[in-house]
C-alpha cells in the first residue's frame, strides 16, 4: 500500500516544481550552465486546434485544386505545371495533392520542434493563401472547346 502512494505521489506534479526551477539558475548559473534540452518547453501541442484548423484548410484546398484541375481539363484546357501523364492519371494526380499536404504538415512540424512557431502557422497559411489563388485561377480559364 506505501508503495503504490508512493508511487502515485511521483506522477502528481509538485506545486513548488516551478519556483525550484526558477531558483535553480541563479544558484547553479556561475558553476554548471543548465543544458539546453531542460529549457525546452513546447508553447503548444503540434495537434492543437490551430494546426487543425489549419492542416483541414490545406487539405480542402489541395482537393479543391484537383476539383479545378479536373473541371478546367473537362472545358479543354491543359495543366501546365504538371506532366500529363500524372494530371491524366486520377490515381497519381490524387497522391501528388495528398503528398503536397503531408508534406506541408511534415514541414509544419518541423518548424513546431525547433521552436518557430509563427513559421509553423504561416506555412499552412501560406499554403491556403497560394492554393487558393491557384483554384480561382483555374475556375477563371475560359473554356477552350474545339470547335
Ligand atoms: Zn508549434
């Protein structure tokens, strides 16, 4: 029975955990720096509401870039930025949007773990914001059809 209160006491976080560490390096300053790693200390979780707010709006605008991608084909126009044989391809045109997305998020974390926190946010953003003019340009192709 102590040993199980004992052990529960170890995971509960002590209230004069914080006020230790701020001491601690006034005390231990001159003679052993603190390692970097102890100064650690996330802002937020990568997954939090922000970043999945974020990461959706990446994903819908991937999709809807394939959407206008597919609709501007339909009224006879090519995509230049990408090969014909994987826009032709659903398949493959697919996992290149996928892909642009995991990666963004990939990068996004990236950014979380070294602490850049605002890079973090404005590469999703900047990721919407480019998508998006990308979609409305290609809804605003006129329709080429062979006549
Ligand atoms: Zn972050």
């Amino acid at each position: 029975m102590l040993a199980r209160t004992l052990l529960v006491l170890l995971f509960i976080p002590s209230p004069y955990a914080k006020s230790q560490q701020i001491e601690s390096p006034a005390q231990d300053a001159p003679t052993a720096p603190k390692p970097v790693i102890a100064d650690y200390t996330p802002q937020h979780r990568f997954w939090d509401r922000k970043n999945i707010l974020l990461f959706s709006g990446v994903a819908v605008f991937r999709s809807l870039d394939y959407a206008s991608t597919r609709n501007f084909e339909r009224r006879g126009r090519q995509e230049v930025l990408i090969p014909d044989d994987v826009v032709n391809n659903s398949a493959g045109f697919a996992s290149l949007e996928a892909a642009g997305a995991a990666t963004s998020v990939g990068i996004s974390y990236i950014f979380h773990r070294t602490g850049h926190h605002k890079m973090e946010r404005w590469l999703s953003a900047g990721h919407i914001g480019v998508t998006a003019f990308g979609v409305g340009w290609n809804y605003s192709l006129k329709t080429t059809r062979p006549k």
